[in-house]
C-alpha cells in the first residue's frame, strides 16, 4: 500500500466536518479520531465513513449510561490501509431515547445494535430485527447495564471484616 | 519387496514394541500415585497461623468472597481463623500475593472433592494442615 | 425465491446441546438438502461479564475476562490491562514486555491447536484431531510451570506480570517450541495434503474481503482473503514487543479465487499464523532482558484510577479482540467496560454467508470461522 494512499486522522476529520458543519471532532492521537455527532445526523456520518474508507471494518456498537437519563452512544470503525480508527460519539437523552438505525450500510454492526437495545433501552428505528440477542424474555424491559439496573453484588457481611466506616465529610464535625 | 526388507520391517515393529514394554507407562494410577505437580501450582491454600497478622487483606482482594474471616477466634497474638469456601474459590491467586507476611500459600494438592457439599468449606482445623485421612486400598495403604 | 418451495421447509435447530454448535443454537430451514435460511441465536453463554467488570477493582478484572476465552486465557485478560495502564499511565518494565509477547503468542498457539482438533474432529478427521492435542498438552505444560495453572493463567497485572521465568520454564518452553515446529511440518503434509480433506472444504463458505470486513470479520478470516490486516504491525500496542522481532504477516493466496477465501483457505492460514508465532518467539527468546517483571509503583496506581477512557486491542487469535474502558475520578472499579470478542462477526456472519450451501457444509463453513461462545456471549 502506498504511502500517498492513506489517510491521516485530521484529514479525514476535516472532509467530514467539511461536509457536515454539525460535526466536531477531536483528534485523541495521530491515528485514532473522535467525532461528536448529532443524533440526527448519525446515518450521514456513517454513510461517509463507508465512503471515504472503502475498508472500514465495523468494530462495535455501545452504549454507556451517563446516569439521569443521560447515555452516549460509541460506534468505532477501524481502517487498516489508512491506520486510521473513528470513534464517532452520540450523546441522547430521555428515558428510552430512539437514533436511526445503521445497519443497512455495515451489516455487521446489526448484532451490536441489538445488544445495545436490550442492553440499555436505546431504540433503533427501523431495525429489522429488533428481537432480545442475549438476554432471557424475562429481563425484557430490565436494560441490566444501566446502572440503575441494581445487582446483589456486595457479599461484603459473609467475610466477617468490618464494614468501612463512612468517611466524615469536608468541614464537617468528627464525632 | 524381498524377504529381508520384510524382516527388516518386522525388526523394526518389534523394537518399537520392547521400548514401549521397558518404558514407564505414561500413566498414574491415580489417586495412589500422583502426578508431580510444578511447584507453581494453584492448589488449595495452607494458612500458617503464626505468620498471621489479621489484616484482611486476602478478604478484601479475594473477588467471589471465598473467604471468611473470624477475628474472635484467636491462637496466638493477632492472628485470625480463616474459613476456605471453596465451592466458589476460582484459584485465582491473588490472596496468596496480596499476603504480605508470608502466613498464606497454595499447595499442590488438588484433589478437593469431597462428598458433602459442606465438607468443601475447610475450617480452620482443616487449613492449617495438610494432614489428610489415609487412603486404603485391597489392604494396601497410600498417602 | 416462489413461497411454495418453503412450504415443505424443515426447520432444524443446530445446538445448542450438539457439541460441534459451540454452545449456540443455530436455527436452520432446509429445503431438501440445502439451507435457505440461517437465523442464528446466542445468549446461551451469557455471563453479564461487562456488569460484573464494573464490581471488580482493576487486579480482579483481568480475571473475569480470561474466563471469557479458556483456550487464550492470556490474550483474553490482556486487552482489560492495557486499557488499564493506558489510563494509569504506568511504565512497563522491559522484561515484562518481552515475557507478556512471549505468553500471548503461546496462547494463540494453544488456541490454534485447539482449534484444530476440534475442527478436525467435526469433519471426522480424527487422526488430526487427537495429534495436535499431544502437542497441546506441552504448551500447557508451559503455562502450568510458569503461572501455576493450565488454562486460567491470570499471568498479566496492571504495571507487568506476575510470573518470573525461570530456568524450568524456559526448558518447558523450549521443548513445546521444537517440537511443535517439527509437527507442523508433519500436519501441513497430513492435513492439506489430504485429497478428502480439500474435497470436503474447498470452495465452501467463500466470500470476498469487501464482504468479509462489511460483516466486521478480523484476523484470520480475512487474512485468508490475502489482505495482510494484522494489529501486531498496523497498531501495536506499546506495551507489548512487536518491535523487537522481524516477522511478516502471515496471509493465505488462492490463485483460484483472489481476494476471496474458503473453508480451506481459513485452514491453511491458520497454519501460517502458527509458523509466525512459533518463530517470534523462536527470535524473542534470546531477547529477554534482565530486571523486574513488575513496576513497584504499579500496586499503589492501579488503587484508584483518574477519570479517562481508553481503547486496547490486540490481535487475537480469531481477530480484534478490544475493551473500551471508562473510569471515574478515584475510581476503584471500571465505570464502565466494553468488551469487543472477534466472534461476534465470524457467527452473525453465517446468517448471509450460510444460506444455499448443503447441510453437511454448515459445519465446515461454522467451524472454518473458529467460532468461541465465550467471546460473544460474554
């Protein structure tokens, strides 16, 4: 593969925002970039990923609860004539928040779509087949890792130490 | 294909057949004889009571809470009675180094299984030896 | 496709009690002999390990992930690490480089001797299914000497590894080294060379690199296609010591069909990746240098993280293998963990790839991928 041929981070970031002015983007590393995407746009800017990367390889999909309501969702492409990885970030809001389903234009990235549905709550519009990938039909509706989604984790009583005691707060009195 | 190659061949089948038959069996006859283990091994833990300080540290890092500790039962100065659930130990060794005064170490010994599933939570009269009950077999005793 | 040729449609599932399914369950529709839907359904594996990552401190985390993938515990944990140190910005000794290359291509070894027995034995070669897993047993021999257990290695910790070689090992390792590499040769003439076994996987499963990386396929599925995608050289992770040793990377030709890739091809590129393992560490074992195998400071550092996210991913033996990691201020545990396994792509990518071939070809086609439920499920 010739030198000339491949693409560096900054520039493809800027053919992007060129395009696409409701684009920032964020350059984490000589090879890695990040773009911050609108919700609505995400489908154009995954159509010019698949264009102006003729070798994107769809890594994932995922979605990560900022708490109240708050999530982003992370899709990463990896190209590897360019050694170039797009990580394209979408911040959504409200209980169960909907974005474009891409999946028509990487067909990999279906199953990732699907997990993140059940997983967080996150609807895709116009999925094919928005069925439940990993969960049982009973945790339909439970969206396990938002992190409201409580698990019995502490078995901290069943070691016989003694519970950490609370730290006292700043400027506060000590008892 | 002459008489002597043939010979040759059936030479050859029987000094592959004289080496096997001198040779050590590549088995054990478990569990009378045992495998050598490397001295590495991840085995169930051995809990050297003097060394211990009490200091919960194995508690804390131990990350399916196999371990219990209690701070009552007391044998020399500081130290604590351990009890070993290994229904759920993942010999992961990460109680073994976290130990800092040497009072924690895995053995060898792999062969937990034991009828009763209670039987598998060692108590402190269990850890804190290797002792096991002889095993007999047809008169002959092992271990 | 006329509605009425489904009308005497059978549906089969495939798995997820049959052993050559992997622990997935594959729901099949056949029309006489040939498959003209392929729906597949995981989840039976399912461990919640991306919620249990966010319980776990970052010493007990590298030990969810080994059990994600027994067969490469090493690689499996390792990716978790490097997201770990990448947030910590903690220093790796020199030694522990070199000895974390050495594991990690020893596992994909491990893996891919695994792998071809268990594919061997899917299409009933049982002659190579029960040969390579001799060879298996000395690497394990290798891990078992060198960590003190056969499968879940638990050998990588936040700022090195906790492992010294010594004198043992390195005997324990070469010997798995030579003769692995005196067999390979034996199997390539037994396995390639074998006319029933090209006639049973050739021209089955083929697809084309376009095709392949639309799916998300890595690693050697599309290295067969003779795309030489290869993390080791494109992104090597900088605490690992790829730029120590000179290797090409491997990938697989076929002359019949360029830029594409068969049952056959996957096989034959899993014996280049086996070549190409065995002579890294053939040239990093004389390369060890002395000195720790821990960073001190490394315990105090992996405590409490700062707030960042990271990205690592290695080449693993089935593709990209990655954690996508995210800590909060003092964070003790992950806030949040993604793992990436390559087996995603390689199953959901029979649900296109797997519809007009016979049913015999399924599990040609299925094992060929080198499919793991570990990865996918998690």
């Amino acid at each position: 593969m010739a030198d000339t041929s491949t693409m560096k981070a900054s520039t493809f970031g800027r053919s992007v925002i060129n395009k696409l002015p409701e684009v920032t983007s964020n350059l984490l590393s000589d090879s890695r970039i990040e773009l911050v995407v609108p919700a609505s746009k995400i489908r154009d800017v995954v159509q010019l990923v698949d264009e102006e990367l003729s070798d994107a390889l769809p890594e994932s999909v995922f979605g990560v609860d900022l708490q109240n309501d708050q999530y982003n969702l992370i899709y990463i492409f990896w190209s590897w004539s360019n050694r170039l990885l797009v990580q394209l970030r979408v911040s959504l809001e409200g209980e169960n928040p909907e974005i474009d389903s891409t999946c028509d234009i990487f067909p990999g990235l279906e199953w990732h779509e699907r997990e993140t549905r059940e997983m967080f709550g996150i609807e895709f519009r116009n999925h094919p087949d928005p069925r439940l990938l990993l969960l049982p039909d009973e945790l339909e509706g439970a969206y396990p890792l938002r992190k409201r989604f409580q698990s019995d984790l502490s078995r901290l009583d069943e070691t016989g130490i003694n519970p950490p005691k609370p730290r006292p707060k700043e400027g506060g009195e000590q008892k | 294909m002459g008489f002597f190659s043939v010979l040759g061949d059936c030479f050859q089948i029987l000094k592959h057949t004289f080496r096997q038959v001198f040779k050590r069996p590549f088995t054990y006859f478990y569990p009378f004889e045992d495998r050598i283990y490397p001295e590495r091994t991840r085995g169930r833990h051995i809990h050297v009571r003097e060394n211990c300080t009490a200091c919960a540290q194995c508690v804390r890092i131990c990350p399916v809470v196999a371990i219990r500790m209690d701070k009552e039962d007391k044998m020399y100065e500081k130290d604590c009675a351990l009890y070993f659930d290994y229904t759920r130990c993942i010999f992961c060794g990460l109680c073994v180094q976290a130990c800092r005064f040497e009072a924690l170490f895995h053995t060898p010994v792999v062969d937990l299984s034991e009828g009763d599933r209670d039987d598998l939570i060692y108590g402190p009269d269990k850890i804190e030896t290797l002792d096991r009950d002889p095993l007999k077999w047809r008169g002959r005793r092992f271990r | 496709m006329s509605p009425d040729i489904l009308d005497g449609s059978m549906d089969i599932w495939f798995g997820p009690q049959h052993v050559s399914a992997h622990g997935w369950a594959t729901k099949l529709t056949l029309v006489g002999d040939y498959i003209v839907e392929c729906d597949p359904n995981a989840g039976y594996f399912h461990r919640s390990a991306e919620k249990v990552l966010e319980f776990k401190n970052f010493r007990q985390g590298p030990l969810v992930l080994e059990r994600m993938c027994m067969l490469e515990a090493f690689l499996a944990e390792y990716p978790y690490v490097a997201a770990v140190e990448k947030i910590a910005e903690l220093e790796i000794p020199e030694r522990a480089k070199v000895m974390r290359t050495i594991m990690m291509e020893m596992s994909r070894i491990h893996s891919i001797q695994f792998w071809w027995g268990q594919f061997n034995a899917e299409l009933g070669f049982f002659t190579m299914a029960l040969w390579p897993w001799v060879d298996r047993e000395y690497s394990l021999d290798v891990f078992e000497e060198l960590t003190g257990s056969r499968h879940t290695v638990s050998f990588s910790t936040p700022g090195g590894v906790k492992y010294d070689f010594t004198e043992k090992v390195m005997t324990q390792l070469n010997r798995a080294i030579d003769r692995f590499e005196d067999r390979l040769v034996k199997f390539k003439d037994m396995q390639l060379g074998s006319p029933t076994f090209r006639a049973r996987t050739e021209n089955i499963g083929l697809y084309d690199v376009k095709q392949g990386l639309k799916w998300g396929l890595s690693g050697p599925p599309i290295k067969a296609c003779g795309v030489p995608m290869d993390l080791r050289k494109d992104d090597p992770d900088p605490n690992l010591a790829y730029d120590m040793v000179d290797f090409d990377v491997p990938i697989t030709e076929n002359p019949e069909h360029p830029g594409q890739s068969d049952a056959f091809d996957r096989m034959e590129q899993r014996f280049a990746e086996a070549e190409t393992a065995v002579s890294i560490i053939k040239q990093l074992i004389p390369q060890i240098p002395e000195g720790d195998i821990v960073d001190p400071k490394a315990r105090g550092k992996a405590n409490r993280l700062p707030e960042g996210e990271a990205y690592a991913r290695v080449e693993g033996t089935r593709g990209i293998t990655s954690v996508w990691l995210k800590t909060e201020e003092k964070g003790q545990t992950a806030y949040r963990a993604k793992i990436r396994g390559p087996c995603i792509a390689s199953y959901y990518a029979l649900k296109d790839l797997v519809p007009g071939s016979k049913f015999a070809d399924f599990i040609v086609i299925f094992g060929s991928l080198d499919p793991y439920p570990g990865w996918w499920d998690r």
